[in-house]
C-alpha cells in the first residue's frame, strides 16, 4: 500500500482517538456543570423553608402566571402599581 496512505490513515485513526477522549471530556464536564447546579437550586430551595408541596405548587404558579405578575415581582415594581 502507498506510504501516504499508511500515515494518513494513521493519523486518522490519532485524530478519531482524540476526538473520542475529548467528547467523553465534555460529557464529564458537563455532567459536573449540572451536579453543581441542581446543588445550587436545591440550596435556594431549601432558603426558602419551603416543604417539597409547597415548592412544587410554587414552581406551577410560576409556570401559568403572566410574566411580571408572579410573587417573584420586586418590591419596587409592586409601588408602582
């Protein structure tokens, strides 16, 4: 077979290689990235005092409210109604 050929190919089967081990990289990143964030939400869950129910009906009032009308409007927005 053709030199050219060989180290083409062997550099394809590198460059294969190292694309691999850089997709499984990010998928351990970004697995990292939302372990992180569900502990930073519970964290604000849980400063809330709320009980699991509570939270949840929360969570789906928020969900049908307009935007601006939840009780998550500041204080200031709600003077100047």
């Amino acid at each position: 077979m053709n030199p050219k050929i060989e180290r083409l190919e062997k550099e394809i089967d590198k460059t294969k290689n190292k694309i691999a081990e850089m997709q499984a990289r990010l998928r351990d990143l970004e697995k990292q990235k939302t372990e992180l964030e569900n502990t930073d939400y519970v964290a604000i869950a849980r400063s809330f005092h709320l009980t699991p129910q509570q939270l949840a009906e929360f969570l789906k009032s928020q969900q049908t409210a307009p935007s601006g009308d939840g009780p998550l409007k500041k204080q200031e927005d709600r003077n100047e109604d």
